[in-house]
C-alpha cells in the first residue's frame, strides 16, 4: 500500500552542518575581532554588561509593568478570600 521513498543524501549532512561549513570563514573572523576587543577592553565590557543588567532591572518593574487586571475579570476559585 505504502511505498518506502529512499532518499540520496549524506545522513550525516543536516542543514546546521551545511551553513556551519560555508559560513565558517566569516564566523572566525567575527571571534577573532569579539576576543581583541574583549581583551583591549575589559573594563568597558564588564560596565556595558552591568548597565544593561541593570536598566533591564529597572524597566521589567516600571514601564513594562503589566496592570493587574480587574477583580471581576479573574475566576473565583483565584480570588484571594477576605476574612469578615
């Protein structure tokens, strides 16, 4: 009823492997210029990344700040109960 499809190519060959092979050239030379900057400039990495940490920090609880949604809007069984 069904007929096998056999297929021609290498099993070892997936789509990563192909572009990780063309694209080698350009991506050691992306690591060479990232590990001379790095190196020339420590001080201004380990700052960039401090203040990146930071202001991440500081907009998650400000202007990203989701409202709390409306008392009627959340099902009852998630309501917290108050004590008369």
């Amino acid at each position: 009823m069904f007929k096998k499809i056999t297929s021609k190519r290498d099993p070892g060959a997936s789509l990563v492997t192909e572009l990780s092979r063309e694209l080698a050239p350009q991506f050691d030379h992306l690591k060479t210029i990232f590990r001379r900057l790095a190196a020339s400039y420590p001080r201004l990495l380990y700052w960039l990344m401090v203040i990146l940490l930071v202001s991440s920090a500081i907009l998650c609880f400000t202007i990203f700040r989701r409202p709390d949604p409306p008392a009627d809007k959340i099902p009852a069984l998630f309501q917290k109960k108050r004590k008369p």
